[in-house]
C-alpha cells in the first residue's frame, strides 16, 4: 500500500535517512492541542532498526537533536500482526488478532504492566497506531483487550 507523505514529512524522512544510514519508510507528525509538533514517528525498513537507533541510541539521538523532537521509531513489517505489534512497542505484546467483519479491527493483549505505555500520554501512542496501521495494513481500528 502505498503512503502519501506531505513535504514536511519527507523532509523529516529525507533527513533521517542521512543521519542514520537507515530507510525511512513512513512519518508521522504527532501534534499537541495547539497545533505545535511534540513528536515524530518514523516506520523504518524492516531489519534496518538496529542501524537507525546506532550504538547506546547515539544515532537516534543525533537525529533528534537535529530536528528538535522526541522520535519514535516502528520497525516495518511485511505481517499485519507483526507490524501493529512493532508499532506499540516498547510495551510488551502477547498476541495481535485481526478481525474482519464489518470493518478490520486489529485487537492486541499487552502486559498489564505496559498498558499505559501502549495508550501513552494522552492517548498519543494507540492513535499513532492506529494512524499506521490504516495507512500500511488497511486496518480500521486497534483496540487494546
């Protein structure tokens, strides 16, 4: 399925690519209530996320520096399940069921322990999923169980 990025997002992947040596595939602008940028989230080529995030995250780091945002990076995934898993993590990931009815609905177990990871600060890291896992895998929605 093929992404349509705006120029400010292929700008940022642009940019990224040179840091880090690795492929950015996606990017996602993450905005605040007042419409100013509080992170970034790049979906970076399957097998390529050691060599984005570099040795100790020296790499990501100096990406971050560069642009000025916090960035988190989702590892691609050619496996829905897979890739909506990478999407949530750091939060630990038991299992991903995709469902097809009416709509796709994608619904992920996470360890109690990581549920506010998998949520995030104010909601940002399941709408992020969410926002991928349409964009890539033509999933409706995410809900967490």
């Amino acid at each position: 399925m093929a992404v349509t990025l705006d120029d400010d997002a292929r700008q940022y992947l642009e940019t990224f690519e040179e840091v880090t040596g690795a492929d950015g595939i996606d990017c996602i602008i993450d905005t605040g209530a007042d419409g100013a940028r509080v992170q970034l989230t790049i979906v970076v080529a399957s097998g390529q996320l050691g060599e984005a995030i570099g040795p100790d995250g020296r790499t990501v780091t100096q990406f971050q520096e560069r642009i000025g945002l916090p960035v988190r990076l989702v590892e691609d995934a050619d496996d829905p399940e897979v890739f909506v898993a990478n999407a949530f993590a750091p939060a630990a990931v038991y299992n991903v069921t995709i469902s097809e009815n009416n709509d796709t609905v994608a619904y992920v177990e996470v360890a109690d322990s990581d549920r506010g990871v998998a949520i995030g600060s104010n909601g940002r890291t399941i709408e992020t999923v969410r926002r991928l896992a349409d964009r890539h895998c033509e999933i409706d929605d995410v809900q967490l169980i």
